[in-house]
C-alpha cells in the first residue's frame, strides 16, 4: 500500500480515505451550489401588525351588536381569539364559520366574509406558508 505524508496528513491510496493524526474521517461531498461559509437564508414569517388586529376586533365587535343570541357571542369570542393568538387556529376558524351556518344562518355570511377577508389573509400570512397553505385549502382561495 501507498502513502503520502503531507503535513500531519496521511493519505493511503487504496482506501479512499485520510488519516488525520489519531483519527480516520471519510471525505464530506460538497452541496453543489454551496461554498465554504455561505448559508443559506431562510426568512421569518412576517408579524402581524396591530393595527390589522384591532380592525379585526372592529369587525367582530359590529357583528357582536348585530347578533342577540349569547352562543353566536361566544362563537365570535372563540373566533376572536382563534385569529389574534400567535398563529391563527385554522380548524377552529372553520368550526366557527361551520357552527354559524348550521345554527345562525342569516348571519353566516358576514361571518364568512370576515374570515375570508383581507385583514385575515394579512394575520394568516404572519403565520408562514404552511398555514397559508391550510388555509387556502380549507376556504379557498384566488
């Protein structure tokens, strides 16, 4: 068997490998694309300004007025809070939206049309693309 000494390195040809010092590590493969000490950038998902949550509340504070029933009140204080959390609870935003065309038909579709408006769409963005993409597929989308 051959080797060379260059340094404190050690190549034996024949095994593909070097031999460092006390250990023996396999040659890593480069990502193509990629240089020594580049990374790769990856964005955060934009927040959700307060101003969109507080038309938000606007919103559902007008449609609190209209509805005289305490459960379709409560639906709303769960939508609320489904939306102006961290990341929107897509499921329980839909649930809402479900339990007022079963239950409050005449006013499903303002509900419905602030869930699918564009204050929503802003505070579901803030969440990433993934929820964008829940979202989307729960209610549609362009």
């Amino acid at each position: 068997m051959c080797a060379d000494v260059i340094g404190k390195r050690v190549r034996e040809w024949g095994h593909g490998r070097e031999k460092w010092a006390h250990r023996t590590y396999r040659r890593q493969r480069r990502r193509p694309g990629r240089r020594r000490g580049q990374q790769r950038a990856v964005l955060a998902p934009a927040e959700a300004a307060p101003a969109d949550v507080a038309e938000l509340r606007a919103q559902l504070d007008e449609l609190r007025a209209l509805i005289d029933s305490p459960e379709g009140a409560a639906k709303l204080d769960e939508l609320e809070e489904a939306l102006s959390g961290d990341e929107a609870d897509v499921a329980t935003v839909e649930h809402v939206d479900g339990w007022f065309r079963r239950k409050l038909p005449k006013f499903s579709a303002a509900v419905h049309r602030v869930v699918v408006g564009p204050i929503v769409a802003k505070l579901v963005e803030a969440g990433g693309d993934e929820l964008v993409a829940e979202f989307t597929r729960r209610f549609g989308g362009p």
